[in-house]
C-alpha cells in the first residue's frame, strides 16, 4: 500500500478510510505500506497490522498564506494541482523501496499518488486506485464558493486534474469509489476505466452510555478548505440566529487544524473548539445534533457516518449526504439554506423523540450498511468480479477463496 498520509491515528475521514483497506487485506494478506510523512516517523499502527513500515520523507515547506498562494500561484501557471506536485518526483525513492519484492496486489491511496502507476505495475501484478474523492470535481466545486485569483486558481487546477484522471485512471487494474455517483463520474471521465464502489466506512463499535449535553457538534479536519468554508458558512449565517433562539446553547467544533478557524470562532459567542481528539465520538455522542453543512465536496462523509454511529440526530446539507443511504425525515434532515438548518435545529431541540427516532434509524444505516464488515463484503465481491488476487496468489472467482 502506497499512501500520502499516515492512516493512523483514527482522525478524519482520509485515515479511516486508508485503515479500512489496511485492515481488510491484513486479514488474508501480508501488507508492506510504504507512507509520505513530513516527520520521517513510521505510524504508530495495531501491532502485526502490515510486515514492513517505510517512510518517505517530505520536505517541510511554510504554511503561511503568502507561501501558500505563492506556491499554487507558481502550479496553478504550470498546470500541476498542489498536492500532486506536493508528492512527486520520489520515484527513484519508491522504486528502491519495492526492491526486488514482487506484489500481487498493489494499492494507491488518493489520487495525488496515482501518478506513480508504473513503479507500482513493475512491483504489482494488480494495481488498486482508491479515490477519497473525485479531484477535479471537488476542484471545480471549490470554485463556486470562491474569488478572484483562488477561483481562477481551482479552475486551472480542475482543469489539470480531469486531464489526469482521464489519463491515469485506465491503466490500473480497478479503481475503488466512494459511491455509486462518484462511480458514474469516473466512468464517464476514464470510459475504460474498471470501477466498483467501495463505500467510506467507520470501524463497528458499540455505544456508552452519555448523556446528551446542551451543544450542537461539526467534527472535522479543519486544515481541509471544504471544512473551512463549512465553518465559515456555519458561523456566519446559521449559528448566530440559532444562538439567539436558544442563548445558553454551545457548538462545539471538534478536530485538529483548529488554527484555521480559531480567529473566527474566538470571535463567536458560544464556540468551542476542541483541537485533535483520540476520541471525537464520545464528543459527538454528547452533542444533541451533528451538523454537516458542506457547500463544497466530493466522495462521502465521515462526519455523517460518525453522527449515526453515535445514534445522533444529523442534519446536512444535500451535498454532504451525496452517495450516501440518506432519507430525507428517515435518518436525516437535509437543509439546503441556513434558513432551514435554523428551523430544523430548533424543531429538533424542542422534540427529544424525533431526535432519538432519526439517531435511531441512522445507527441502523450505519450498522448495516457502513461499518467495516458491511463494506468488507461489497469489496470481496468486487475483487473476484474484477480478477483480484486472493491469499497466496490465488485469481478467480471462488469467492471463498477470497473471504478465507
């Protein structure tokens, strides 16, 4: 497995989704990861999850505004998207790596690491793409919600990104989406590209006994711009009014990269921000509702499957609960204005049995359509249907020979 980031610890949606593949494939295989890090550390993994770890060190750069704009500035002129230009030209260093070793199966996780097909075609009998998102839709999503120069910036690099994903995407042996409708995308980028659905998961697990608190809760990685623009959506329009409707109500923004938006949320009655958690479900599970009010995105989100294995009440923007087994009154309530989100906050506030019954019926959805087991079985399926190697190499269409 080649991976951009580390998959643990368990924190955001990119990490669950890269240790769900990790720990599927464990089961039945010997696993080598190999990981980009700025650190140069190893992840601190589950013992005996993967044979080897090894790390490829990323050069540190400055996070500041100016180094940042200056940097896409300089991409956006050369057509190279950030963060595939972030994580290239360590092919040398990766071809060193996979050695001499042969792999029957070698997974890529997120596009950025796409580009480096051939290195893993002359180590793998069977290269894995596993989209996180659709990049060149996220990229143009972005630029809805944004101006001038960032707008032109997400044009240009949409742009780039389709030319890729039409390019890159054919060549690997299957390509892993989040949805049926991230699929449909990809199938109508790269005609001839192999695609199966692999939904965004969270490890089955019980729930302890909290009791509900008086706050709202958003869970996210708030380093990721579609994140940012969620809060400041949510700060700006939704939560003011519902605030004046119910004054000693607290929202509680949990997650790391926290310094993002702290300016903002310092100046905010009501806010608390938690910074990086081991545990954010058992913040999420104090809350009385979880919010996702997304504008911008692609793929699945975590931060509605963590609301309903919590058995929370969720409320999320359409584009939020795109791809997933969202029914709007069911196990969600969908606001496509902050006009609804407040209406939809406060009918909820007011009516403890609703909230109970559609946490009720999201846990349901969770339990049986996006824990670990539940999509570990789609994916057995989808390997044989598309000639994946099971255990000691085996290709064919025995599934038990890939469940053993």
């Amino acid at each position: 497995m080649l991976a951009p980031e580390s998959p643990y610890p368990l924190q955001g949606g990119g990490a669950y989704r890269t240790a769900s593949l990790l720990h599927y494939f464990a089961r039945f295989a010997t696993v080598d990861l190999i990981q980009f890090s700025e650190t140069g550390e190893p992840a601190l993994l589950p013992e005996g999850l993967v044979r080897r770890q090894h790390v490829i060190r990323l050069p540190r750069h400055s996070k500041s505004r100016a180094a940042r704009y200056l940097r896409n500035g300089r991409r956006a002129i050369l057509g190279i998207p950030p963060l595939i230009d972030r994580l290239a030209g360590f092919g040398p260093e990766l071809e060193k790596l996979l050695g001499s070793e042969h792999y029957h199966v070698g997974i890529v996780e997120h596009f950025w690491c796409a580009p480096y097909l051939n290195q893993m075609r002359r180590a793998c009998t069977h290269t894995i793409l596993d989209l996180h998102n659709v990049e060149s839709i996220l990229d143009r999503r972005c630029a809805v919600w944004t101006k001038g120069a960032v707008r032109a910036g997400h044009r240009r690099f949409a742009e780039a990104y389709r030319s890729l994903e039409a390019s890159l995407l054919p060549g690997y042996s299957l390509v892993l989406a989040t949805s049926e409708s991230d699929a449909d995308v990809v199938r109508s980028i790269a005609t001839t590209a192999s695609v199966a659905v692999y939904p965004n998961a969270l490890p089955l697990s019980g729930m302890e006994a909290l009791t509900e608190q008086n706050r709202l809760v958003f869970s996210a990685n708030f380093e990721y711009h579609p994140n940012v623009d969620a809060v400041h959506y949510l700060l700006r329009e939704i939560w003011p009014g519902v605030r004046d409707d119910n004054p000693g109500l607290e929202l509680w923004l949990v997650g790391r990269g926290e310094g993002s938006i702290r300016t903002l949320a310092d100046s905010v009655p009501g806010v608390h921000l938690t910074g990086p958690i081991e545990n954010a479900q058992r913040e999420i599970q104090q809350a009385r509702i979880v919010l996702a009010p997304l504008r911008i995105g692609s793929g699945t989100r975590i931060k509605i499957l963590e609301g309903w294995a919590a058995g929370r009440a969720v409320i999320a923007t359409p584009l939020a609960a795109e791809g997933l087994e969202a029914i709007d009154g069911k196990n969600i309530l969908l606001a496509d204005t902050a006009q609804a989100f407040r209406l939809f906050i406060n009918q909820l506030l007011g009516d403890e049995p609703l909230r109970r019954e559609l946490g009720k019926e999201g846990r349901k959805v969770f339990e049986t359509t996006y824990s670990w087991d539940s999509v570990w079985h789609q994916l057995d399926f989808a390997l044989v249907k598309f000639g994946a190697v099971g255990p000691d190499g085996y290709t064919g269409s025995d599934l038990n020979a890939i469940r053993r």
